[in-house]
C-alpha cells in the first residue's frame, strides 16, 4: 500500500537519527481483505481503521504508550482544521499531541532546509503527501500521475479492481470499462448480502440500558461472545450458554453500539479493526 521507496526511506531515517523504528503491521494483507469485502471507497472507508488505527492501538496497547506525537497539520483537511495541539482520538488509546498543527506547507519545508533534514524522494516529483498508492480520496490528477510514474502499480490495480467487480457483482455499474477508467469505483460501494441471525431487544430501566441478544445459531453466538470483554469495563454481561442469549446491562452503550458491534462479529474476516 506504500509507495515505492518508502522503506529505504524509513532505513534512511534510522542511519540519520541513530534510532530503531518499529513498523506496525496489519492482520491481513491489503489484497486478501478486498477479496472478502470489496475495495475501500469514499462512501465505504474500512481501510483507515483496519490499516491504521487497528495495528497502532495494538502497538500502544502492548507497549503501554501514553502519547503519540503526530505530523499533522491543519491545513490537510477540514476536519483537521477542528484538532486542537493536544487531544485525544477515539479510535486510539493515547493523548495524541500535534506540535506542527499550526504550520503552513512553507513553513514545513524551511525547517527541513534549513536544518537539512531527510525527506521522502518523491516530493521531488511532485506529490504532496504520501499515503496508500491506491486511496480512494485521490483526485483524477492522482491517479493520472500514478500511471506516468509507476505503471505497473496503476495496470495492477485497473485489473484487480476488474475481478472485484466481477466477483461482487456490478449492480449500478452502466459502462464496465469506463467505470474502472474513470475511477468511479472511489464513489461507490458494491452490494452485500444481507442475511438474519438473530434478534436485540432493548429497554430502559431507570438510567441504565438493557440489552437482550438472542443467536439463531451456535456458531453466529461463538463470533459474538469472542469480544464481550472489550465492553466488560463499561457494563454488565450476562452468558447463556444454553439458549444462545447475552444480557448487557450499561449506562453508557448505545443501541447503534451493541448493532455495529454484533454486525462486526458476525461478519468477522480478521482485519483487526476491532481494536481501534
């Protein structure tokens, strides 16, 4: 997903700073999710979570960080323009701090000339920031760019995302090929079967929530037991073993909460987003 150059970039960086970077890696490879779920898009982002923040709440949780120091700057987006220099990020268990929040891109690049620092060669060629090769939020002008300087990263995505399309199936798609060539697959989200495996049902007893699922099946019950303990700090859970039912006693947990986490179980392919 990285571009080309990047790890003899990281080494570089090692050698200049005499220090040792642990890279984070993913629980499964890029490739091997889009055959189970499809290419991300804009209006299905499931890369962000599974790619970034999934392994990094896992390398802060076992090595028990407590901040993370960014390279984020407002400028990026406008979401970014909302940061504070000091904060935290939901998905991350760490007090996230933005010491360059505040810099303009010019002021960014005086810094690295002045006091000569090492950056990624591809700034030379053009490239404003370095993400995935492949991201979906990349204007035409991107991937044209892609194409010009790294063909056979361009021709190997234009034909995976062809077996993608046949394999999911291509309701809303008109022009097969002009879909793919127009990069218009970054707007979209294929169609997924939906299929009932249970039931919740849900009260409300003084200021406290309660939940009741009920699995049709052993093995949807197995999926959804697997992670309870990411909420057992936040509730009270009762197991039925015999009758495949799972009581949830909270104050805090949402209805929309307890759905997204059991469409998540059930649907599990392994990504490791679940840690975030």
């Amino acid at each position: 997903m990285t571009f080309p150059g990047t790890e003899e970039y990281i080494e570089k960086l090692e050698d200049f700073y005499d220090i040792k970077i642990d890279q984070v890696k993913p629980a499964r490879p890029f490739l091997d999710l889009v055959d189970d779920l499809g290419y991300p898009s804009r209006r299905m982002r499931w890369c962000c979570e599974v790619y970034k923040f999934g392994p990094l709440t896992e390398y802060v949780l076992k090595n028990k960080i407590k901040y993370l120091i960014t390279g984020i700057r407002s400028q990026e987006s406008l979401k970014r323009k909302t940061y504070e220099k000091i904060s935290r990020n939901p998905l991350i268990p760490a007090v996230q701090i933005n010491p360059i929040l505040d810099w303009k891109k010019k002021e960014v690049w005086e810094y690295i000339n002045y006091y000569e620092r090492p950056y990624h060669p591809l700034y030379d060629n053009g490239y404003d920031r370095l993400g995935c090769w492949m991201c979906p939020f990349q204007s035409k002008k991107d991937f044209k760019r892609l194409n010009d300087k790294f063909p056979h990263l361009f021709n190997s995505l234009q034909e995976s995302i062809r077996k993608n399309l046949i394999k999911f199936g291509r309701v809303g798609v008109r022009n097969f090929e002009n879909y793919i060539k127009e990069h218009a697959w970054v707007k979209n989200a294929l169609p997924l079967n939906n299929s009932l495996v249970g039931t919740i049902t849900y009260k409300k007893v003084s200021n406290k929530n309660h939940y009741l699922i009920k699995c049709f099946s052993n093995v949807d019950f197995e999926k959804i037991c697997k992670n309870l303990n990411l909420f057992k700090r936040k509730s009270k859970i009762i197991i039925n073993t015999k009758i495949r039912t799972i009581e949830i006693e909270s104050k805090v947990l949402s209805i929309n909460q307890i759905l997204i986490y059991n469409e998540k179980q059930v649907n599990c392919v392994g990504c490791g987003a679940c840690l975030s």
